[in-house]
C-alpha cells in the first residue's frame, strides 16, 4: 500500500475510534474498501481498453464539481461494483486497483455526506453532526490519495469537493441526473456498457433476458384474476401489473443488462431496453408511493403528486419498447397494461376524523365516554 494513504489510513483509525466514543456509539464509522478488483485471470481476452472507458465516463461525470449526492452518488456505487468484476491484465491490475478504490472512497465521501446533512434535519439530534462531516472528509481525503495516482490516466479532469460543512447540501440539477436518449422525456442514469470487440459477445444472451421478462410478465398482464388466494376484489390489469412479480425484478434487470457487452449494431437499440426497464422501475416505485399515500393512516396526501409521476415514467417506458419491439416474437404482447385510473386504491378513510390510529378507549373518550370506560 502507498505509505502516505497508510499513514492517513492509521490516523483516521485512531481519531474514529475517538469519535465513536465521544459520541456514544452514534457516529458513522470509517471502512475500508471490502472489496477490491478480482484477480487478473490467465484467460484472455482482458478488458482494459472497457474498464477505462467506463471509469473514464464516471470520473468525467464527478469531476469540477462537488461530492457526489443523489443519482451521481448512485452512478458511482454502480460503476465501482461493476468495475470490480472487470477482467483485467496483470499489468494493469494496479492501476485498475486504485482506481476503483477512489471510486469507493468517493462514494463513501458522498454517502456520509449525504447523511450528514439528513441527521442536521433530523428532529431528534443531540450534536452538530460534526462527527459525520469529520468522517465525510477523512474519506475525501483517502479519495484525494488515489486521485493523485491515478489522475494522469485523466488529464483533462480534476478530483471533486467537499463543501464546508457550513454549506447547504448541493441541489440536484436534472442535468445531472443522466443521459436522454432521442426520442424519450426522461434521462436514465446509466447507458449501455460501451461495446468491447475484444471480449465475449453478449447480445444473443441480452435478447433471450428481454424476452423472457415480456413472456413472463407482459403477455399475461391483460388475464383476469383467477387466484383464488386474493379478496375477490378485481383489480384492473395495470394495478396487477404494477404491483406484481415482474416489476419487482426491473431494477436489477436493468442493472444486469446494462453491464453486458454489446455488438455494436446494437448498442443503440440496447440503450432503449435499458431505459425501459430503468422507466418502468420507477412507474413501479412511484405507483406504490401513491398507494402509500391512500393507505397509510398518517398520510396528509390523497395520492395524486406519486399518481402522476408514476403514470409519466409508465408512458415513457411503453414509448421505449417501440424502439426495440422487433425483438419481441410476434406471438409475445409487447403492449404494457392500460395504466390504473386514479382512485381505484381507495383512500383509507378512519372513525371521527382522520386523526391517525385511534384505540377503543380514545375512540370512546372523544365520543363523549371517558378515558377509563373502554376497559
């Protein structure tokens, strides 16, 4: 190990210990990297020339800016797990090494950060949370380490920044939240993998995974209820659909797909696969929000903010499929369930008012009883 990022490394070690006495227990801890890059294998082909340009997209993206938060932050997580499984060649190993390693201790960076400034809202605070800004910039540091090996692979970038701690938390622009492909409203966080001629072709197997989902999932989506488990309450295809099995698995299929290595006569037409199931993901997320929003006793929403967004990313995902449906067999339905109508999760409603849970004894009490005639 380098001997400057040693000594920083010893030294945070003893002051977190400090820190985590002082503060009972509740401060962030400083952790190492788990996990660093799998050994270079003695089979070829390796994938150098893969594993720069994909850190060389994140990089960029952090880079003359602040540390990352949000969708960025998310980006950088992704891209270090991703990066980790590369197959490397032995003489590039070191330098792929340190490279993930300040990708790790970015994101760290970030994360801590970002707790940092949700513990200032929190309402039960008892300290300033300087122990998590002291933790935030220990990892900043450890991140500038490897940033000084690795930054002439990156001449025209530079490391990011940590704010004082005096300073808001940094808003998301929706520039950064990533890439808008041509003829889709909503940017999707992560792009196909950039094609590598050298390593295995995937494309026959990214196909097989897309078709699959929609045979599973899709063309049985418009089939009546028969199970005979449920409430007999007929629930609308869309609802089923969005609240089902399949959409559960949107998330890590896209995570899946978008690592795979490509033709690249089809990468375009990846990119679209991948941004439908990154778009219907969010449908998914947004709609069980609105669910939430009826259901939940202490919500002070009817619903119809999360309604709305969900629908959004439900209309943008079916805009998605007509740019790679020609890979969906004719016999496949390639057409997304009607999305649910407004209203149909009805919204709870609650005795005397919705005033959150209410026991017999308080229901009596404020019903003209008195506080012990319930028991």
């Amino acid at each position: 190990m380098n001997r400057s990022v040693y000594l920083i490394l010893t030294g945070i070690a003893a002051l977190v210990l400090c820190v985590s006495i002082g503060s009972a227990g509740f401060a962030p801890g400083f952790e190492l990297m788990p996990l660093s890059m799998k050994a270079s294998s003695d089979v070829k082909p390796y994938n150098d020339e893969a594993f720069m340009s994909e850190a060389g997209k994140i990089i960029g993206k952090i880079s003359n800016s602040s540390v990352p938060t949000g969708t960025k932050l998310s980006d950088v997580t992704d891209v270090y797990y991703r990066l980790i499984m590369e197959n490397v060649s032995p003489d590039f190993f070191p330098v792929a090494n340190n490279i993930v390693a300040y990708l790790y201790y970015t994101s760290m960076a970030g994360n801590t950060y970002s707790d940092y400034h949700a513990y200032l809202k929190s309402v039960s605070k008892t300290t300033d949370g300087s122990e998590y800004y002291i933790v935030a910039d220990q990892y900043s540091q450890v991140s500038a380490e490897f940033w000084n090996m690795i930054k002439d692979k990156f001449p025209d970038m530079t490391m990011y920044t940590l704010p004082p701690a005096s300073t808001p938390m940094p808003e998301e622009k929706t520039e950064q939240q990533g890439e808008t492909l041509e003829g889709l409203d909503i940017p999707i966080p992560m792009t196909q993998k950039v094609s590598d001629s050298s390593a295995e072709d995937q494309t026959a197997r990214f196909k097989t995974i897309t078709i699959h989902w929609f045979e599973d999932y899709v063309d049985t989506a418009d089939q009546p209820d028969n199970d005979p488990y449920n409430d007999k309450t007929e629930m609308s295809p869309g609802h089923r659909f969005l609240t089902g099995e399949g959409l559960v698995w949107a998330d890590s299929t896209f995570m899946d797909l978008v690592g795979m290595n490509v033709a690249d006569d089809f990468y375009s037409k990846a990119n679209y696969v991948d941004a439908f199931f990154y778009l219907i993901s969010q449908a998914r997320d947004y709609y069980q929000s609105y669910i939430d929003d009826r259901t939940f006793v202490s919500s002070v929403s009817n619903g119809e903010k999360n309604y709305e967004e969900s629908k959004k990313y439900y209309e943008q995902a079916q805009k998605a499929i007509g740019y790679f449906d020609d890979i969906i067999p004719d016999y496949t339905n390639s057409t997304l369930p009607v999305f649910p109508k407004f209203g149909e999760v009805e919204k709870g409603t609650f005795g005397l008012g919705e005033l959150g849970f209410i026991t017999e004894g308080m229901a009596d009490y404020l019903s003209g009883g008195t506080a012990g005639s319930g028991s």
